[in-house]
C-alpha cells in the first residue's frame, strides 16, 4: 500500500479527486487534510466513509485528518507518522469575491499553507509533490492563450495569493530540488461544487425562485472543464510527468451568460425572467484563457466531456441533490456572503 496525502480533500475540486483516486487505486491508501471552512464539506465523500465503515481496520484505505495545512506542528506528526509516498494540495481559499473582501484567511492558507506543506515535503523527503494553482495568477487574456512560461499578471487578492503560492513551490524546485510539479487549471465545473460558484448558484436559484446575480454584463469569457476531465488530467501528470514541470489545464470558453441561457434552458425557464445584473467585480478580468498544448503533446490527455453534452447532466445532480445544497445555503457564513455578493457589495 502506498500512503498517499490530499490536502484540502472535502472541497469541490479535491472530493471530486479523493474519489478518483479511491475508485481506481485500490492500492492507494489516502489520507485526507482539512481544515472544514466555508467549502469543505463532510457531506462531499459521505459515500466513501459508509464504504469504509464495513470493512475491517486492516483493510480501511481512507481517513481523514482534521486540521489546518498551515500547521507545521500536525504536518510534522503526519508525516513521520505516515511515510507518505505522494502529497497533492488542493487546500486553498478560492473563491475571488471573498477576497476581495478580506483577503487575510487567503494569504494565511494559499501562502502560509504551500510554505508549510512543500516545507515538510522536502523535511522528510517525499517523492513526489502536485501542487493545484489556477489559470487566474495569468490575469485577464484578451487575445491568444497563456501557456506555461507566459507572464504571471493576478488581477485580485484570490489570484496573487494563489500566484504567491505558485512561485514558492518554484523556488523550492529551483533551489531544494523539490520533486514537485504544479498543474494551473480552468473553471472547474461538475457534483459538489459549493453553491456559491455560477453554476451551482444559478440552479439552485432558479429552483428556489430566486433571481440569479449577474456581475456587470455578464460577457466575461471563461474555460470551462469538467472536474472529472481535471481529475483525468492529474492521474497523468502525477503518474506520468517529469519532476519540476508545470502544467495548465483547460476547458472550453464560454460566456457566463451562455453558461447561465444553456442552464435555464435545461430548466426550461426564461433567463430573463430568473436573472438580474448588479454591479460587477472591482478590476474584473474579461478572459481567461489558458493552453493545454503542453499536456495534449507531452501526456496525451484530451478531455472527453463537453459543455454542450454534459451541463444537461451537472443540472440534473443539482436537481436530485437538493439536500446536499441547502444545507449549505441555510449556514450563516454561506447567507452573510451571499447578501454582499448578490448586491455587488465588496467593502
């Protein structure tokens, strides 16, 4: 058995990569860090934990960690304890209206979080770390696509957090030699995403008779990529790629308001009618736009999930999970947000 180490595992991105990983590695036993803010949630891999709980302890190739990542004393304990043979770090705070916000839970968890974690990687000599960044640290694109050595031009306090955690694991590549690689992808979209992200924010409105909050326009370009598509393009670079390559990850660009007239559609609602425009994001980016060239030549990977043929799919998990997500919209962190967020007030 190998020991394998997620940080941030009861988010959007990271569930979705636990269960990837569980289902096709039997010989993988993971371990899963998290600090359980706002988005993580226990609910995201309930499934996997009734699975666990009919087997012997001997046989059990899951469990959970609580606790933060920033926590050299628990990381130090962990991996004495473990002998983990490959660390994947999700853990972050992602959400840019947050941050424009407050930014202080950002630079505590991206920063201080990817200083302390690639730290005890190179403390205890691991094999192999993956760091999770974002094709948000390149800043709005308006024409052709950033590729890997493209400059790194973040536009709000969430993306030059995240551009801060993405240039120290760099260094400690450069300097330490850490294996390491960092895979900077797309909008994911896809099952448990937290409610506050478009798409799920725009089913569940619509379903409880609320209007959806458009920010400005609502002509931002974004890349979107099916969660499971990034999960498959993971499984290659962390079993496949070279030490100390960088990696983007990208999906297909749409409007939000396409994203937003395809998602009514499905429910066979007029936008129009389930929508309103509010003010948009102080120094919002109009494109993101990222190339996977390096990862189709090198890896091989193509998606295999479309917008078009599988949105249809994602509304109706929302429509058949409707617990899942209002047990989160009845919190008061996700109601206090919201209330900021749908009105386009960020100070």
């Amino acid at each position: 058995m190998k020991n394998i180490l997620i940080t941030g595992g009861y988010g959007f991105m990271g569930s979705n990569f636990v269960r990837y990983l569980y289902q096709k590695y039997p010989e993988y036993r993971i371990f899963n860090l998290d600090l359980l803010t706002y988005a993580g949630n226990l609910d995201n891999l309930s499934d996997i934990e009734e699975s666990e709980a009919n087997l012997k302890t001997a046989d059990r190739r899951y469990q959970f960690i609580y606790g933060d990542i920033a926590d050299d004393r628990l990381l130090n304990m962990i991996f004495q304890r473990h002998n983990f043979h490959l660390v994947v770090n999700f853990a972050a705070e992602t959400h840019v209206d947050r941050s424009i916000i407050s930014m202080t839970d950002f630079i505590h968890t991206n920063i201080g979080g990817a200083r302390a974690l690639i730290e005890a990687v190179r403390t205890y000599s691991v094999p192999r770390l993956v760091h999770i960044s974002t094709d948000e640290i390149y800043g709005s694109v308006d024409s052709g696509y950033s590729d890997e050595d493209s400059p790194l031009r973040p536009s709000n306090p969430y993306s030059s957090s995240k551009s801060a955690a993405d240039l120290i694991v760099q260094s400690f590549i450069r300097t330490h030699k850490v294996p390491a690689l960092i895979v900077r992808g797309s909008n994911n979209y896809g099952s448990f995403q937290y409610p506050e992200k478009l798409i799920p924010l725009a089913i569940s409105n619509i379903l409880e008779g609320r209007r959806i909050p458009i920010h400005g326009h609502g002509e931002h370009i974004r890349s979107w990529l099916h969660v499971i598509d990034f999960c498959r393009a993971l499984d290659l670079v962390i079993h496949q790629a070279p030490d100390f390559e960088i990696y983007n990850i990208s999906g297909e660009e749409k409007t939000n308001l396409e994203i937003l007239r395809m998602i009514a559609g499905h429910l066979g609602v007029d936008l129009k009618e389930h929508s309103e425009h509010v003010g948009d994001r102080p120094g919002a980016d109009t494109r993101y736009a990222v190339s996977a060239d390096k990862l189709k030549s090198k890896l091989g990977w193509r998606p295999v999930h479309s917008v078009e043929n599988d949105l249809s799919n994602v509304v109706k998990w929302y429509m058949e999970n409707q617990t899942w997500w209002k047990k989160i919209k009845e919190r008061r962190e996700y109601h206090d947000h919201y209330e900021k967020q749908s009105k386009a007030q960020w100070y």
